[in-house]
C-alpha cells in the first residue's frame, strides 16, 4: 500500500494498462505520471513524468480475510456495491 500525497497534493492512481514483471504499473490522473514499485527500494517511484525520481511513501496494511477483520473490528463499516451509504 502507498500513500497518494506528494507535495500537499492527492493524486489519483490507477493501472496503466502495463505491467512489468508481473507487477502493475500505474499512472496518475493528475500528471499523467507512471509509478512502479523498483525493487529494492521503499515506496512507489515516478518512473516518468513530474514528479520523476520521486517517491509515494509505504503505509502500513494487513492481508486478512473478511470474516476475521470484522470479528476483530464488529464497528467497521463498507460500502456495498451500488450502495450509497456505508454498511454496518
């Protein structure tokens, strides 16, 4: 997971439409930059565009199951599809 802020701003990411190395490389809609994940480094890089060399930052994140992350947070709430409110 990354973060989407540099520089006070919030940038849109999505998939390119590329992958390298089985790894999705993504693109923001803001400066139509390309970020890629280079390994061995920390965060996601700006391979291509404005902000180039530069890097979205790492945030912490947990691969779990529905079931058990509901069991340990029953006050979570989740937007179902088509859904405008949040769901308890």
């Amino acid at each position: 997971m990354y973060s989407r802020e540099i520089d006070g701003r919030v940038l849109t990411l999505s998939a390119s439409g590329w992958t390298y190395r089985r790894t999705f490389v993504l693109y923001d809609f803001e400066t139509e930059s390309i970020w890629y994940h280079l390994e061995g480094t920390d965060g996601l890089t700006c391979i291509s565009g404005v902000y180039a060399d530069r890097k979205l930052g790492e945030i912490g994140s947990v691969m779990t199951r529905w079931n058990t992350w509901k069991a340990d947070r029953p006050n979570t709430k989740y937007l179902e599809f088509g859904s405008k409110e949040p769901k308890p």
